[in-house]
C-alpha cells in the first residue's frame, strides 16, 4: 500500500491538488518527463499521472491532479493517512536533458504540472529556461512560486487579462522568438489545440519542438490502443513510445479528432455511485 503524505489545493479555485505519496522504490528511481500508474483499490481503474516531483531521500513522488473524472473524482475525497493500493513507475521515457543551451518551457493550465518538473529538470542542469504558462484566469493559476524558482525567466498569460499578461502562450512564446530570443528547444504540454497551435508557431523558424502526449494515455501499458497517435506517418502509443514527440511530426487533427469520441462517455461517468460514500457523486 502507497500512504498519502499530504495533499494541498493548488490554487483559488481548488481545481488542481496536489498529493505526496510515500514509494520509495518509485522516487529512487524516476526522472522528469515520467510518469506513473495507480489505483485507488483492488477494483479500481488505472489512471497515468505525471510525476510532478520527487525526494529521493523523503522516498516520497509528488502528483498533480485535476479532479474530473470518476476515479480522480474518488481520489480528492481521500486525506493524508489514507492509502492507495497501487503506484506503479516510473513509466515512461524521461525528457531529453542534455545539450541544450537556452530552451523554452510552453504550459497550457493544468498542463503546467506536467511541464514545471521537466522546467526545473532542465534548470537544475545548468540549461536558461524561460517558461511561459498559459491559464483561462487568475484564480486557476497553479505553481507561480515553484515555477519562479526553477526558471530563467516566467511569464505569466491569462486569456482574461486577470494576471499577468493578456493573452494566449502561443502568442507570447511568437513575441519571445520574434524578439530575438534563441531557443535550443521548446517543449510544450497542454490541451491538444493548444499544442497543435504552440507547435505551428515554431515550425516557420524550426525550433525543435517537443510535446507531451501523457493527457491523452488512458490504460498506458500498450494494450488499450486509446493513446496511438501518428507521427511522422508512423503510429506510436503515448505510454511505450513516449510520451514526449516532435510537435511537428505529430498528427494533430486525427488527434484532436478521436481524443473527442468518448466525450459522451466521460460526462456520463461523472455520477456514479460512489464506493467511499455509499451516495450518488454527480458531477
């Protein structure tokens, strides 16, 4: 069993937790860019997480979760003490960090969780990092603080103009290149559009542009077939192929379009009768 260490709200409007779950064998070995499986119980669905953190000494890995489904639903009733029964990882190839000099970090909300460890990874290495997270308005902003610590540079954007500056990342990161800023590499994660767009920005001034694929992945052992994507004319699965791709070989209209068949499905799977409770949870 994997005890909850402690759990915390990430912003105002309490959209996104944050959990710490004691795995050691998991936090001995994970790197920025993995990610990992669990399970609330014994009959429970398995969900990927990115690893958002880790302390390999604490023996603890650190997750974000927007609560939205039936299972993650599930999880944000449960408190620190309680346990999962399973967290299984890391999973994953981990993101490339190596030689790059200057390279630029794009989060879409609560993608943000996904791209802020492979930020501080890149900074941790030595590598200028500028990172420009993108949120609908200023009470959804997550991360401000540790995003801070572990860049160059951070510009915040809100599609309102609540925070930051007015406007969407795609825009900023346009404005950060045609301003003469030279980037190594970008790496993007966020809702697809918002990735297919972010990538169609960098391909007239060909940056390397590498995006994370780990919102799509639903069983992420392979099996399951909902995470393929075409790459480069090619099909790959998110969970044993990447889940980081070229942002430009990437298919993003098949994408896009077969990401929205379940949606019926998943509004449904919004009440359910909840195992913790005995009550009707509606979403």
């Amino acid at each position: 069993m994997f005890p909850i260490v402690s759990k915390r709200p990430l912003n105002e409007a309490g959209t996104v937790i944050e959990y710490v779950i004691k795995a050691p064998l998991v936090a001995k070995k994970c790197l920025p860019g993995q990610f990992i499986i669990l399970r609330l119980d014994e009959y429970g669905e398995r969900v990927p997480l990115t690893i958002a953190d880790y302390d390999r000494e604490a023996g603890t890995v650190t997750i974000m979760v927007q609560p939205v489904g039936q299972t993650t639903r599930m999880l944000e009733m449960m408190e620190p003490g309680d346990e999962l029964a399973d967290f299984v990882g890391p999973m994953g190839k981990p993101t490339r960090i190596a030689d790059q000099k200057r390279v630029c970090v794009v989060g879409g909300g609560v993608g943000c969780a996904i791209s802020y460890p492979v930020a501080k990874g890149f900074f941790e290495a030595g590598i200028e990092v500028d990172m420009v997270a993108g949120f609908r308005s200023k009470d959804i902003v997550i991360l401000e603080k540790e995003m801070r610590e572990h860049t160059t540079n951070l510009y915040i954007c809100t599609d309102d103009g609540s925070y930051g500056e007015k406007c969407f990342g795609n825009a900023k990161l346009q404005q950060l290149i045609e301003s003469g800023r030279e980037y190594d590499e970008v790496f993007i994660v966020g809702p697809l559009k918002m990735m297919k767009f972010t990538a169609l920005t960098t391909k007239p001034f060909n940056i390397k542009t590498i995006c994370s694929l780990c919102p799509i992945m639903i069983d992420a052992s392979g099996m399951c077939g909902g995470c393929r994507v075409t790459v480069g004319g090619e099909t790959k699965f998110a969970c044993v192929d990447g889940p980081e791709f070229d942002g430009h070989q990437v298919d993003w209209d098949e994408l896009i379009a077969r990401n929205s068949f379940y949606a019926g499905d998943e509004e449904k799977a919004k009440e359910h009768i909840c195992k913790l409770t005995g009550g009707v949870r509606h979403g």
